[in-house]
C-alpha cells in the first residue's frame, strides 16, 4: 500500500496550518497522573563556562576591531579568534584552580583595556 503525494502534501500542509495558528494538538501531561512538565537543564563545567566566555570575548573583539564586517566573515573571525586565545590560553582554561572570575579580569585587562 503506498501514499499518494498528494495524501503527505494535505497533511503537511493541514498541520503546517494548525501550527500557525496555535492549534496542534499536542499530548497533554496529566496533572493528575503526577507527571510534571520541568524545563530542561543544561550544567556546564567550570572548564566548558571558560571556554563558553572565551567565545564571547572573541566576538566583542571581533566586533571591535573589524565594525561592519560581513556577517559570514564575521563569524569566521569570531572562530579562528576563539580557536587562538583558546590555544594561547589553555592551560589556564584547564586549571580548576582559575576562577571563571579571574580568568575574566586577566583577559578582560589583556584584550579589552
């Protein structure tokens, strides 16, 4: 038994429709059955939030010295930018002992000031 290409293309459309407007049915979450509904959670190590504001800081010298860069060399730079202070700085990303804080101030007096 097959599916007409016409059958997929209504009901894509029926459903992109209903999305539209609000009205997908969606399974809904008994309060009674006890189940809640708990919005999902990501926990970054000490080491993977150095790296996180590594890339950020990338982007704002980016952004600094290169204003009105195209957006797809824009992120180009923001990536090799990241990949070198990540390399020039990485044992000091590694250490546990270095607190996201004072990694901060370091590169913030180094690259931004």
């Amino acid at each position: 038994m097959g599916i007409s290409q016409f059958t997929v293309h209504n009901v894509l459309r029926t459903y992109a429709r209903q999305d539209r407007l609000g009205k997908v049915h969606r399974p809904k979450v008994s309060a009674r059955a006890g189940a809640s509904v708990a919005a999902d959670r990501v926990n970054l190590s000490p080491t993977a939030q150095k790296v996180q504001w590594v890339g950020n800081l990338a982007a704002a010298l980016v952004d600094r010295n290169e204003p009105g860069i195209d957006p797809d060399a824009r992120q180009a730079r923001i990536r090799s930018t990241r990949d070198e202070l990540l390399t020039r700085h990485r044992d000091e990303i590694a250490d546990d002992g270095v607190p996201l804080q004072e990694l901060e101030a370091r590169l913030r007096a180094l690259y931004l000031d």
